[in-house]
C-alpha cells in the first residue's frame, strides 16, 4: 500500500492523526504530516479508516503498490 | 425569493415522532425530492438538501460559505440580530480563510487537544463525583453534558471557574433562535462583549499558559490579533463549541441507554468508545437545523441547476440516514467503520473543533462505563423533552439513575 497526501486539499481537522498517528500527524497549522507513505500491513485498515473519513478528502491509496 | 413553481412548499425544520427519531419527511424526500423547497421559520424560502452525495458535495465546495448576512440571503429567524449564521464571529468561523480562525485551528489541532485529554478526563470525574454525592437518580445532561464544554472552553480561554456558569448563560442566549427576547439577547451579547474585553486585556498584562494567552501574542502576516478579532474568537469558540457539544453529550447517552443492549455492548468492551462515538455522531436525528449555504453562483446539484442567490440548507443528519451511502443506515452499529458521517460538515469549512468535540464525548463516556456500568434511564426514551428553540438539537434533560 502507498499513501498519498494532498496538502492542498487537506483542512486540518486531525481526524488521520487520530485514526492512525503512526502514519499521520500535523504540521503547527494542523496540515496534515505523512509520515509512513508505506505503511506495514498491521496498519493498512487504520489507514483506510483515515482515508476515507478524512472530510477534505486528502488522501489517496494505491492498494496496489 | 423568486423561486415560484407549483411545487410544495415545506415547512422547515420539520417535526419528529419523537425526541431521538428522524423526521418522517427525510426519507421521502431523500427518495422523491432531493431538492426541496422549505419555508424557513422567518417566512422566507431556502432549498433543503437531504442526500448524503449533494449535502457532501456542497458542504465541501470551497465557493461557498454560511455567511447569511449579506444581500438577498434568506433569514432563518425574526429575530433583528438573528441566529449564529448570521452572526459575524460564529459565521466567519466556519470560513476558513481569517487569519484569527487560521491561529485557532493551530490550537485545536488534534494531536494538542489529545494532550489536553488527561484534564477533561479529571473535569468529568468531578463532575460525576458532584453528581454521584447528591445520588441517583439525577439529571445527567444538567450535571455532566451542560457543564463539561463550559469548563473545558474556560480553561482553553484561561478564564476563572468561577465564571462558568454567566459564561454558560450567555452562550446559550446568544445561540437561540425563539427562547429568548431580542432584549435579552442584545443584553447577553453585551454583556459577553464586556466581560470578555475585560478578559483581555487582563491576560494582555499577565499571560498564562493558555489558548487566550498564546493568540494575544501569535503573530501572523507579520501582525498581531487585534481586539475585535480575539473577541470573535472567544465569542466563536463559546457560541460553537459550547450548547453544540453539550447537547451531544446528552444525545449520545440517551440513545446509547435507550437500548440497554448498546450500553451493555461497550461496558463488556470499552475497546469500542472511538468507533461507537463515531457511529453516534452519525446516528443523531435530533440534530438540529443543518447548515446553511448561500450559493454566490449556479451549481449543479441532484441533477438541477440552483440558480445564484439560492439558500441551501443542508441536512447532514437526514444525509447521515442516506442508504445510498450507508448500509443499514437506521441501525445503530456501534462497531460501523469507516464512519464518514457529515456530522461536521466537510470540506474546507468542516468544524474547527471536531478534535475537542470528539475528545469530550470520548472521554465522558470512557468515564461513565468504568465509573456506573449500571447507569440507566430513569424514564422512557420515549418521554425525554427536545429543547425548542435553538438551532442545535438537543434534550431538555437526561433523568439516569444506577
């Protein structure tokens, strides 16, 4: 799995950071941090979890990679 | 308003069959008519959106804002200085692009507001030493829900305990759209507006280690907040983060102890409490208004074109039922995930304080499993009195015993 952040879109709401702190965090304006893009499959299901209740629709997953 | 056609014209908001059940007018028009036309309680006209995808996609579209005060916008209420969307600090709060609600998300950024978990914890753990000392049975809504958001905004804001409960008043005043008089709330916003410059000015000469403090002293393009802009800060945080969430802590354990096989669910496993607080967050239909948008140009949506100039009203609660979006959506699943629920909006001008709202009613209800497994309603689900009057849903009370 590789995971793709759109800072652009991201609005800060931190909902990635709770969901999956190993993978996300925020920057002092509450921009959203990638900090695994590959995260071990442990983690894969917080991931999606993130992905898809991220309200700005940030991120991105290609399960295929 | 020139929107004239044969259509029926609905009443908004609608009634509920009882106070934690959807209105019966969502699924119908969810399924008919995803573009409705209402009668706002002001007599003017607005469109309602019940979809999850259309309340979605135009909660998220960056053009348009909830700023109801300017021209040709619908008023929800009679009311001269009108309701929190026409509110200038509640509204500019929601728009994302000031610079004052730029530094105020820095501070409610999730991973400072888990830091600040441990001290609501030890506030509900008093609150419900207080509540527990006078005996069951008691008002859990009056005793934890109202209080909590009050005491967490006070220590945000560095403000003395003691002012908690003319803070409490006057947020609830300035939030109405009916309860109160147009004089009592010009004397509670005047009243706050005193109190509150008052405040600041005194953490100007001494700061502390708080969210106030730390505004008053942030720098951003190069300036600092002038006056009026940490005024609407304190005034935006109180008008939308107070009633809003205590509201919710009162919802969420009416529904959760409507059906005792939920409370019994998490107390076997309180592994459960960040999913299931998701899943009553959606599940809320005593959620009150829904959001407002004033489109500044045409956009397209359910398939029709809403021309400039259009009110919209979006119902996320009706949208969070949508079963388009979701499976089962009239069941409560307190294992349901992923949740997108659109419970705080999306989009650029989603919640600033979802965060602390999430960590609130997380905590409450940690502390309430480990600390009275055995709480119940101590009246029917059936019985419990919505609040009238305010924009966000609520109950009048929540009569538990244990």
């Amino acid at each position: 799995m590789r995971v793709i952040v759109d800072t652009e879109k991201c609005c800060g709401a931190g909902q990635c950071v709770l969901v999956a702190p190993k993978v996300f965090d925020q920057r002092d304006d509450g921009i959203v941090v990638l900090l695994d893009a590959a995260p071990a499959s442990e983690l894969h299901a917080a991931v999606r979890e993130a992905a898809c209740v991220c309200p700005g629709a940030a991120i991105r997953l290609d399960e295929q990679a | 308003m020139s929107t004239e056609s044969s259509e029926q014209v609905l009443d908004y908001p609608f009634r509920a069959p009882g106070p934690l059940e959807p209105a019966e007018e969502w699924a119908k028009l969810r399924a008919g008519c995803p573009v409705a036309h209402i009668r706002l309680p002001s007599g003017d006209r607005a469109v309602l959106l019940t979809r999850y995808a259309d309340v979605r996609q135009l909660l998220a579209d960056p053009r348009f804002s909830h700023q109801l005060a300017q021209e040709g916008a619908a008023r929800i209420a009679t009311n001269e200085s009108g309701t929190v969307f026409e509110n200038e600090a509640a509204a500019s709060l929601v728009d994302g692009h000031q610079r004052w609600r730029r530094l105020l998300n820095k501070s409610l950024i999730a991973k400072r507001v888990s830091a600040m978990q441990p001290r609501i914890e030890a506030m509900t753990e008093q609150l419900i030493d207080d509540m527990t000392r006078q005996g069951s049975p008691a008002d859990l809504l009056g005793a934890v829900g109202f209080p909590l958001p009050v005491w967490v905004i006070c220590e945000l804001l560095g403000m003395p305990g003691v002012d908690r409960d003319k803070l409490a008043y006057w947020s609830n005043t300035m939030l109405s759209v009916s309860h109160y008089t147009q004089a009592e709330i010009d004397a509670a916003q005047a009243e706050f507006a005193r109190y509150f410059m008052a405040h600041i000015a005194a953490k100007r000469a001494e700061p502390g280690d708080d969210l106030l403090s730390e505004l008053i002293l942030a720098v951003d393009e190069g300036q600092h907040l002038t006056e009026r802009e940490l005024m609407m800060i304190g005034q935006g945080v109180l008008v939308a983060g107070h009633e809003t969430t205590s509201n919710m802590i009162g919802k969420m354990m009416a529904m959760l102890l409507a059906d005792r096989a939920r409370w019994e669910q998490l107390v076997a496993d309180p592994s459960l409490v960040r999913v299931a607080v998701e899943e009553v967050l959606r599940f809320d239909a005593n959620a009150g208004f829904g959001l407002p948008r004033f489109l500044s140009e045409d956009v397209e949506v359910g398939g029709q074109t809403l021309p400039r100039g259009t009110t919209v009203i979006c119902s996320m609660a009706a949208a969070n039922r949508d079963d388009q979006a979701y499976e089962r959506a009239d069941a409560m699943d307190l294992r349901r995930s992923p949740n997108p629920h659109l419970t705080f909006g999306a989009g650029p001008h989603s919640c600033v304080g979802q965060a602390l709202a999430r960590t609130e009613l997380q905590t409450v209800l940690s502390v309430l499993l480990r600390r009275l497994p055995t709480l119940e309603l101590a009246v029917p689900a059936g019985s419990l009195a919505r609040r009238e009057g305010l924009l966000v849903g609520g109950l009048e009370g929540v009569p538990v015993r244990w």
